[in-house]
C-alpha cells in the first residue's frame, strides 16, 4: 500500500461525503487522514469490518468526486 496524504483542511465535500459513506466517523477520525492515509483506511477498515483494499478504493474515488466538484 502507498503512503499517501490528503488535505481536508479546505475541502468541507470531501469531509461530508467521507461521513455520508462511514456514518460512524467522528470529526476527529476524519481528520486524521491529514496525518495518515494508510492508518485512516486501516481505522475505518476495522470499524466497518471491510477489507482495507474496498476502504481504499471508495476513499480514492470519493477524493477524486470531491476534487472534481471543487475544481
């Protein structure tokens, strides 16, 4: 698995389409992206019984639907 950053600071879709798909996610948790992606797929991996592979994929694509809405 890659190491790979994502900054959420500026981008509220991202953070909101991240909760509309992991409702369990606390603000906290979702931050914490900012410091590790592969530690935030792993904690949501955990949480929602899914295989990292399937949390990384979604999270992918929701970061490339967030980007492409705020471009």
């Amino acid at each position: 698995m890659m190491v790979k950053e994502i900054n959420l600071s500026k981008n509220e879709l991202l953070k909101d389409e991240l909760k509309a798909k992991y409702a369990n996610l606390t603000d906290a948790e979702i931050n914490g992206i900012n410091e590790s992606f592969d530690q935030f797929v792993e904690n949501i991996s955990l949480n929602t019984h899914l295989q990292k592979e399937e949390v990384e994929r979604t999270i992918e694509e929701t970061v490339a639907y967030a980007h492409s809405k705020s471009l």
